[in-house]
C-alpha cells in the first residue's frame, strides 16, 4: 500500500464504522420515544436519583484517589486540579466507551502528556491506577 492511501485509510475506516454506528443506533432507537422515556423517568422515586447522583460522585472521587496516589508514587508533581480533570475524563470515557485500557489511557495520554509526563511515566500511571482497581475488586471480592 502506497503512503498516500495509507494516509487516507484509517480516516475513512473511521469514518464507515462511525457511521455504521449511527444507522444501528437511528434504528434502535426507533422504538423508543421521549415522552415514555420521560414518564419512566419521573417515576423513579427523588430520593432514589439523590442517592444515585451521591453515589456517583463518591465513586468518582475514589477512583480520582487511584490517579492522585499514581502521580505520588511517580514523584511528578502535578496539581490536584489537574489530576482530578484528567481522572474524571479518563474514567468518564473509559465507564462509558468501553476499552477501559484503551479509552482512558488515551485521554490520559493526552492530558498528562501536555502537563510534562513522559510516556512511560504515563504507562506507570494507568498501570497503578489499574493495579489498584482490581486490587479493590478482590479485596471486596474476598470480604464478601
């Protein structure tokens, strides 16, 4: 494959499973309507999507300790502002995308990258923040 296809490939490639992705989800989508949705919604008890929302940003801030603790053990410093936008949206995309590896080392990458991190200290980052995720599974795992 000559350099100039192979410049166009991976944009176009994108570009179709993009796509194809949004006529599977025009058609999903179909069947479900807004003013159901919202009926469903306004159902749900307020004091169940309070405890939903606190729960939430709970498991936010813990999972913005795993970054805090990654970015001490690598002895860069990096404030906490900086550590929580980074964490927030490496596990927003990471929880929602799928790929957690993939997705949220990527917008690490990006974030830390431009806050002065090498690319192995990254790599050091999302290893320990996921060396300490799993680690929390089997603890609560093994305490149950």
């Amino acid at each position: 494959m000559n350099p100039t296809t192979r410049k166009y490939v991976g944009p176009l490639l994108s570009l179709i499973l993009f796509s194809a992705a949004l006529w599977v989800l025009y058609h999903e989508v179909q069947s479900v309507h807004l003013p159901h949705i919202l009926s469903e919604i306004s159902a749900i008890p307020t004091e169940r999507l309070r405890l939903a929302a606190i729960i939430a940003v709970l498991s936010y801030t813990i999972m913005t300790g795993y970054d805090y603790l990654a970015i001490r053990f690598i002895k860069h410093p990096v404030s906490f502002g900086r550590i929580a936008l980074a964490s927030f949206i490496g596990y927003a995309f990471s929880n929602n995308i799928g790929f957690s590896m993939l997705a949220g080392a990527s917008v690490r990458y990006r974030l830390y990258s431009n806050w002065g991190l090498s690319a192995l200290d990254i790599t050091k980052v999302v290893a320990f923040c996921t060396l300490t995720l799993w680690l929390g599974f089997f603890t609560l795992g093994g305490a149950c």
